[in-house]
C-alpha cells in the first residue's frame, strides 16, 4: 500500500478560478458536497455537515495548514472518519495539499494526501482505498465545477 494518494487535472480555466473553488469554504463545499460552516483560515479547524449521498449530515472537520494564493491550499483530517460512535481525536491526521500550477492553456491542479502510514493499522487499508475513490470523484466534481462557471 502507497503512504499517499496523488490526482492530477488539467483545466483549461484561469487559475483565479480554481483558486477560488479550493479555497473559497462556499465554493468548496458545493464540488466537494458539504456543507462549511464559516471560511477556511489558516491554522483554524472548519467543521460542517456532509451532504454527499448515503454520508448525509456526517460530521466533517479539517484543520487548515496553509493558504498561498493560487499556488496552495493544504489541511490535515482524519481519512474516512465516517463513524458517528468512533473518537477518532487520538490519531494523526493525514495532510491533504492542493497545489496549482498555471499552464499555457489553464492550471493544473495537483492533489496529494499523505500520512496513511501514521493512521492506525486497522483502519489504514480501507481509509487509503476510500480515499483514493473519493478524491478521483472529487476531481471530477471540481473539473465540472469549475467548466460550469467559467
């Protein structure tokens, strides 16, 4: 099993724009299907509610690292933290980075998360794999976010 997950996009959008739909807590929270509860500020926790289907009003939490603008976006989090009844405060966060490159034709968009190794060894298999499905549909959810308000 790798210790991260890497996708790359290549939109044929300003950067500004991309920028602003990983940054942006509204934005984000309409192509990643959430529901944040105030602005993503660095070294500040953001909480809100799930509204993907099937994880309707699960709690979601990040803590934001960095914002450089247009260039990136990082937070740590608990992977596949689904379980209402599980504590999961007691392990080290993975650290997801959205980093942005500007292109001749658009940006490019790059995401990692890393730290799968640090997690707890019963959970790492099936939060590595969820994860990895997870972010290539948010790939597609962010492409088609950013195309619809270009």
């Amino acid at each position: 099993m790798n210790n991260y997950i890497e996708e790359r996009l290549e939109l044929k959008v300003p950067i500004s724009k991309v920028w602003k739909a990983i940054s942006d807590y509204q934005e984000f929270g309409d192509w990643f299907r959430v529901r944040v509860e105030a602005p993503f500020v660095p070294g500040r926790s953001a909480r809100g509610k799930l509204t993907y289907p099937g994880y309707e009003d699960s709690p979601w939490q990040i803590t934001v690292k960095e914002m450089k603008p247009e260039s990136l976006f990082s937070f740590t989090w608990h992977p596949y933290a689904v379980d209402p009844a599980k504590d999961y405060s007691h392990e080290i966060p993975t650290l997801v980075e959205f980093r942005l490159e500007k292109i001749p034709l658009g940006t490019v968009l790059l995401l990692k998360e890393s730290g799968f190794d640090k997690i707890p060894k019963e959970r790492q298999l099936e939060a590595f794999r969820m994860n990895s499905k997870g972010w290539a549909e948010q790939m597609k959810n962010i492409k088609a976010h950013v195309l619809k308000k270009s």
